[in-house]
C-alpha cells in the first residue's frame, strides 16, 4: 500500500519522513519545490524515505499535484492520502471521494473551512450550539453608546485623523 503526501510545508517543521519512519506502506510526497529545506546531507537522507518526490512551482495555483496523485491511485492502491493545510483539505477530500480513499471526505471538509455551514451541520437536532449573529443584525452598544466607544478609541489613538 502507498500514502500520499500534499504538504505546503517546510520538511523542517513537518517532517513525514520522520513521522512515518516505522511505516512499511511507500510515502510518496507531493510538495512545492521550495518547501525541501533541509541542509543537503540531511535532506539527501529524508528523500530516501520516500518512494516518489513530486515537486512544483506553485502549489496553490497548480492543480497538477491532484493530478499526479490520481496517476498514482491507478498505479497502486492508496493506503491515506494526507493533506493538512486548510486549502488543501478540500481538494483531498474531493480526491479521497473519487478514490474511494478512507479519511476527511469534500463535505466534511467544507463545513470545516466554512464555519457558517459548520454551524449548519451542528444544528442538527438535539445538539446545543452557540447562537450566532445574522449578518445584518445589529450590534448592542454598552451602556455609553456611541459617544463612550469613539472616547475609548480616541484614548486608545483609533480616532481617525483629519
């Protein structure tokens, strides 16, 4: 079995390699070029851990690595795949859906991005939840009102200048 990694991450701060260490399962990483940090024995040593290392320019703007990963999925079945910045978790999930991969799908990771439908999906019977304000609904000012909050952010140097 293989797991695929989509990271944004520095190797410094994530390193899979190290993480994953006692895992028999093939790591393949997908990642952005500039994000394979470490000096060059050590860097050298942590690429060994991983079956493939796909590199591109620009991640976030570059759809290529979903691409690859859907390569792989046909090439050997897929264990997990593991993304965990917030603008990836979407795309996984997505991924993980056609896939039939275990883990986060898109619509969980969608209520988890959007916190309004996250609130939308807690208000599910017999939950308790927090009350939220409507967008339009209007804010109650403390006992001064409007006066005594343009005092506090004058003291504070909030004012706006002429």
């Amino acid at each position: 079995m293989a797991i695929a990694i989509l990271t944004r991450w520095s190797m410094t701060y994530w390193p899979y390699h190290e993480w994953l260490a006692d895992s028999t399962d093939e790591l393949h990483l997908f990642t952005a070029a500039a994000k394979l940090d470490l000096p060059e024995p050590e860097r050298e040593r942590a690429l060994a851990r991983y079956a493939s290392v796909h590199t591109y320019d620009n991640l976030e703007r570059n759809a290529r690595a979903l691409l690859d990963i859907a390569d792989l999925a046909r090439q050997k079945p897929l264990k997990a795949l593991v993304a965990q910045a917030e603008w990836d978790i979407g795309w996984a999930g997505g991924l993980r859906d056609r896939l039939r991969i275990r883990g986060q799908d898109q619509a969980s990771a969608l209520a988890y991005k959007n916190k309004l439908m996250m609130k939308e999906h807690l208000r599910a019977p017999g939950r308790d939840h927090p009350r939220r304000l409507r967008p339009c609904q209007p804010v109650r000012l403390p006992a001064g009102g409007q006066a005594d909050l343009r005092r506090r952010r004058h003291r504070r140097g909030l004012h706006r200048q002429p």
